[in-house]
C-alpha cells in the first residue's frame, strides 16, 4: 500500500491549513465532541465518508445502520478516518406522491455534502431502488473516489409452501384478490411472508437490477451486489468494502476513470441477461449523462435486445435471491457474457484490476438458476426500443410476453409480432382507479389500455402505473393482463406487456396527449413501432384542443422538480446539473 496519495487528500485543506489556522482550529475543535483527536484528523490520513441510506422509513436499506460499524472498522483498519452522514432517504414502495421524485432530492443533497464537506472519498450505501443511481450521480458530479456497497436482498420468503417473491406476488395477489380467490387476510399475509428478513426486494426488480448495475459499471467489490443482507458474507463484505475505498482515495481511482462508455455498455447487457426491470433505462441513461458519457436509446436495442435471459429469477423466472447468490449472483451472469464476448472485459473497476480478471473463475454453479449462454430461459431479454406517431421513444420489455398474449393480439395468424387494439384512454392511475370497472368502457381481450398524464412533469416523478390491471370481469374470464402503453414506468416486479416511458410525455406535448378512447392503436414488435391509426390532418386537429389537465404541485420540491427534470427517455435528469460534473472536480 503506498502511503502517499497520488494527489494530498483535501480534508488536510480544512484541518491543517497553516494560512488559516483559525479556522482550521474552528473546524478541528467540534469533530473531538464525540471523541476524534487533532492527531488523527492533522495525520494526512483520509477522511471517508459513509452516505449512509438506511433509517427506519428506509427500510429496504435499513441493514446498512448495522452495516456501517463494520463498513468502518474496514476503513479504519486500512488507515483512514470514517465518517458517516445521513443521505435524503428514498423508500419505494411508500413514498407519496412517487419515490421517483426524490432520486433527483436525494442526488443534489449528496453533492452538496460530498463537495462541501472535508471528504477524501466514499463509500455509497445502496439497496431500495433509487438510493443506486442517487448515490452514483452524485459521486460522478464531485468525482471523488466512491465505492457501492449494496445492502443486498431479503431471504427468499416463502407462502403456503411455495416461493412469494417481492412485488410479484402483490400483483399476483391483486389479480386473485379482484377475482374473489382471495380474503384481504390472506392478501396481506402473502404480502408479509414475501419479506422475511431485513434487505431489499428479493426478487429481480428494480433494486436486484440496479445494484447489479453498480457491479457490471465495476463500482462495487465483485460479487456484492447479490449477497442476501442477512448472510455472514454480506457484513464481510461491507469490511472488505471498508479497505477498499482507503486505497482508492490513495491511488485517486475517481468515478471518471471507471464510468466509461464500455462500463455502461457492460451495465446494459448485464441487464438482459439477468431479465432487469425496466425502470434500469432512466436510472441508467441518468448516470451516464451525468458522467458525462454519450448513450443513446439505440445503444439498448444494439447492445442489449439480443442478450438472451440467464438468471432464472422472478418475475421473467421462477427463483429468489438467495438461490439466485448460491448460484454466483451478477458475476456468474457476467461471466457467460464474456466468453461469448458480450462484455468489454477491460473494463476498469474499483477493485484495481479489470472486469475481466475479477470474473476468472466465476462460473454458475447451479445452471437451474443461472443458465448457460447457449441454453438459456429465453433469447432476446433485452429492451426493444419503439417509436411511432405517439411518442419518439418508449421502451417495451418482451421477455414477459406471454404465449396466450400473442395469439390474442396477432392481426394476420402467421404475422407474428404485430399487433392492433383499441385504446382505452385514461388520465393518470386516479382516473384508471376510478373507471378501470366500468363498463361502458367496453374493455375486451383486445383492449390497448393506455395512461397518460404520468410521465415525470405530469405525476409529477412518473408513476409506476403502466402495468395496469385488466377489469375483473376479464380477470375471472383468465385474461390476467392486456397490453398497456403509458408516459409512466411500472414496477421492476412487475410482469406486464407494457409499452414505458412513452417521451415526451403527454403533460410536455406529446402525442399521448391527443388520444381518445375508441382509437385504433397498431403495435409492430418487427419494426419498432406503436402507432395511432389517424391520419396527421386529424392529429393536427386534435393539436387545437385544450390538453388534459396535469395536477398542481402540492410541494415546493415538486415545483422544482418539474420545473428542471427532462425527459424520461433520457434519464429524467435534473438537466441543469448535468454540466455542473467537470466544475466541481476542478474546483476540489
Ligand atoms: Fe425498496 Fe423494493 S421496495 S427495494
Ligand atoms: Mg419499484
């Protein structure tokens, strides 16, 4: 270990500041409140910070209270100083209105500790959804060295002797629920005995997927990101994390030397094959921007759409989190990548050696759960990119297409992959709520039902409300879903045809905004597109009436967020930050 930093640790700018000793002794004096010492803080070692997202209304990261302690004796054993801090917390599943709203919250208030504050590097607490791309977005504009640790999944939950994974069996349970199969006891139940242990969502949704993602950018130690919170292993790790950002901060291996194109490129395909959620697209296209790296909307179609599905986790697959880590977790998915050379193997990490070099030796051991390259659960995992008359992009997730849904939707038999149906237009997820049974509607098993008003300046954040619910009169007809198109995301758990992120979204002018109930919408999985069936004269027309209404802001952050987000397709930024990246490294 080299004891001289490549570049002085700018804490020693606060504390040992012989210009200003003054205030370098007004610095010094509060930190011994709680018992550090001069020596210590005037040593030249690093002070490294431990954003910490865990708290009792975060409890998908709450492991990381307990976490810390040992995540600091790492540091300490290795020679710096830990410090930890409170990071904005962000909870999924109880946030109102959307949790979505504060990735951009909780990312400016980490900014301003990580650039404020006499940090030499940190370590990124991560777990529940967006507490990943917050933490990462805001290491990447400081440019500090940074390391993730994940909080890893909860144990498997198990109901009645079968696997209930996180979400989807919420889902699974609304439809049982609204067809009668079930009481609002044995609702609740399953719900509880899908989570058995402290950790986030056990199954692959959108927090599996983006701490996946930190791993396959080569942010975390290999293998972190699938290690359940409660096993022995997940705390060794936190440790080993611990060491690690000390010599990062020493070797200054900052976020600007790892986040390279190729590194997202990994993340992409790292995601197919693992069948990740599809609110992975704004999270990932949201880091990128701020790190300064061009990515397109065609790069998920180029690099990802052909990546067939590996991981046999739920929703795509059948298995849990703790199956899923036994097997290999993220490094035996990315291991099949590289020797088919679906990988950029020279891809920098933070453990100091390439992508490819921590993946030696890391082979599936359990090919029921993580399935080899040329046998896998399905081919084409990835994300098709569409377009059309209704919007310039949208994302669709084709792995959850089920059989019995393309035989319903097929125009001509023998056309495979394009499909027509009639729009059933609704203004955000109050309105579906309130209408979604009613049966002038006439909602068939041919139905498109659409939602709009739920993209990012509409909800405001983008609702997690695509995945929409058929009526229960055709749920208890065994039509467990119908193709829906939105401006909106949908749960990572979710397992919807869905067609996301309809941009720009209907509050901003997009087309969704023109729609009306009755219309003909044609959807060709071949070419890419979702089209209205009218002509433009008629468009053009419909362009002279008043748009929908989009609801007020209740909130003064709501205000703000509408005011400065982007669009979702590219990432939801709150875009002025994003050249705010190269000012403040230099400034450090
Ligand atoms: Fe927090 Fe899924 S709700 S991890
Ligand atoms: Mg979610």
């Amino acid at each position: 270990m080299s004891r001289k930093p490549v570049r002085p640790f700018r804490s020693q700018d606060w504390f040992r500041n012989a210009d200003h000793v003054d205030m370098a002794a007004l610095y010094l004096e509060r930190f011994m409140n709680y018992g550090l010492t001069p020596d210590e803080l005037r040593s030249g070692r690093p002070i490294i910070g431990i954003a910490q997202t865990g708290s009792d209304i975060s409890p998908c990261n709450r492991i990381h209270v307990d976490l810390a302690k040992r995540t600091a004796q790492g540091i300490r054993d290795a020679g710096g100083i830990p410090m930890e801090f409170p990071v904005h917390p962000i909870f999924e599943n109880c946030r109102r209105p959307t949790a979505a709203l504060d990735r951009n919250l909780a990312y400016l208030g980490l900014v301003e500790i990580l650039y404020g504050y006499p940090i030499d590097a940190v370590v990124l607490t991560t777990g529940c959804d967006k507490t990943t791309p917050a933490n990462i977005m805001a290491a990447t504009t400081v440019d500090i060295p940074a390391i993730v640790l994940s909080g890893g999944p909860m144990l498997d939950g198990w109901h009645n002797g079968e696997l209930v994974g996180s979400g989807t069996v919420i889902w699974r349970s609304r439809r049982k629920y609204a067809a009668g199969e079930i009481d609002e006891e044995e609702f609740i139940q399953t719900a509880a005995d899908s989570a058995p242990s402290a950790g986030h969502c056990n199954t692959m949704g959108t927090a599996s997927t983006m701490n996946a993602v930190a791993e396959a950018l080569g942010l975390s130690l290999t293998g972190c990101a699938a290690i359940p919170a409660p096993y022995r292993e997940r705390a060794q790790m936190a440790y080993a994390t611990g060491k690690r950002i000390v010599e990062l901060a020493y070797e200054d291996l900052s976020p600007s030397k790892i986040l390279t194109r190729d590194a997202f490129l990994n993340a992409i395909m790292t995601i197919s094959a693992i069948g990740g959620s599809t609110n992975a697209h704004p999270h990932v296209m949201a880091m990128a921007k701020h790190a300064g790296i061009e990515l397109t909307q065609a790069d998920w179609q180029s690099y990802g759409y052909d990546i067939p599905l590996l991981a046999n986790v739920q929703p795509a697959g059948a298995y849990l989190g703790e199956r899923y880590y036994r097997a290999g977790g993220v490094p035996a998915v990315m291991w099949e990548l590289l020797q088919k050379r679906k990988l950029y193997g020279d891809a920098t990490t933070v453990t100091g050696k390439t992508m490819a070099e921590n993946l030696e030796n890391r082979q599936s051991t359990d090919r029921e759960v993580i399935l080899a390259y040329g046998k896998p659960l399905r081919e084409r995992a990835g994300f098709l990119v569409m377009t059309g008359n209704l919007f310039d992009t949208a994302i669709m997730k084709t792995s959850v297409i089920s059989d019995s849904f393309r035989e319903r939707y097929l125009v001509t038999p023998g056309q495979e992959g394009v499909f027509e149906g009639r729009a059933v237009v609704f203004e955000g997820s109050e309105d579906y709520h309130a209408r979604i049974e009613d049966p002038s509607l006439g909602i068939d098993e041919n139905s498109i039902l659409v939602i709009r008003g739920s993209g990012p300046i509409g909800w405001p954040g983008a609702a997690e409300v695509v995945n929409m619910q058929p009526p229960s009169a055709l749920l208890k007809k065994g039509i467990e879903s119908l193709p829906t198109i939105g401006d909106g995301r949908q749960s990572g758990t979710s397992d919807s045809p869905s067609i996301l992120h309809a941009s720009p979204e209907s509050a901003a002018g997009g087309t969704l905004a023109l729609l009306e109930t009755g219309d003909r919408i044609r959807i060709d999985l071949n070419q890419g597109r979702c089209d209205v069936l009218l002509s433009d004269e008629e468009l053009a027309m419909r362009r002279n009436r008043p748009m929908p209404d989009i609801p007020v802001s209740e909130t003064p952050w709501q205000e703000i967020y509408r005011n400065t987000v982007g669009h979702l397709s590219d990432g939801a930024c709150m875009e002025l930050a994003t050249k705010y990246r190269t000012v403040s490294r230099k400034k450090l």
